[in-house]
C-alpha cells in the first residue's frame, strides 16, 4: 500500500506542477499580451491629435 501511495502522490505532485506551470505561463502571455492591445487604442489616440495639430497651423 505504500508504494501505491507514493506512486499517487508523485502523480499528483507532478500534476499540480504541471498545472502551476501552466497558469503561470497563462498569466505570463496575459501580462505580456495586455501591455501590446492597450498601446494600440492609446497609439491611435495619440495619432489622431497629431495630423489635427500639424494642419492647423
């Protein structure tokens, strides 16, 4: 029964690290991710001003 045992907690054990890896790399390309669709919305704003700013002088 203890090998048994210790064969499922090594499962588990390896589960659980193949699940926080997981979750970390999620939350890793979520963060990177974030930052690029934010700047895009707010690179646009800053265009649009710019040709308005340039033409009225």
């Amino acid at each position: 029964m203890d090998q048994t045992h210790t064969s499922f907690q090594r499962r588990v054990t390896r589960l659980a690290l193949i699940i926080a890896a997981a979750t970390l790399v999620a939350l890793s390309q979520q963060v990177l991710l974030r930052p690029l669709l934010l700047s895009e919305p707010v690179q646009a704003h800053n265009d649009q001003p710019r040709p308005q700013e340039a033409a009225r002088p």
